[in-house]
C-alpha cells in the first residue's frame, strides 16, 4: 500500500475515534505486506499508537 493510503487509512480511524478490529487487521496486513517497514510506515504506526494513547482513538469490538 502507498504511503499517501497509508495515512489515509490512519486519518479514517482518527477521525472516527474508533479502531475495530478488522481495521486492525488491515493495518497489520498492509504495513507488512513488503516485509518491511519504512520510515512513513513507521511514521503512520507512531501517529496510531499517540492517538491510542492519548485517548482519542478506541479498540473496540464490533458486535
């Protein structure tokens, strides 16, 4: 996956608040698809993680 699709798929979860798990899921695919994680990639798990932490995005399991 792009970098630029990447970060949008980070700016739809933070912009929702809420992180399922099958957009967990998709993440983890994406950013190891390659076998490898580059410094945006990188950047995008680093943007997530703060947002969890900060409390502005939720896991959250669907029903």
């Amino acid at each position: 996956m792009s970098t630029q699709n990447m970060e949008a798929l980070v700016d739809e979860m933070l912009a929702d608040g809420k992180l399922t798990r099958q957009e967990l899921k998709r993440f983890e695919a994406e950013m190891l698809a390659d076998g490898e994680l580059s410094l945006d990639e990188r950047r995008q798990i680093d943007r997530l993680l703060e947002a969890i932490a900060n409390g502005h995005v939720t896991v959250v399991e669907e029903p």
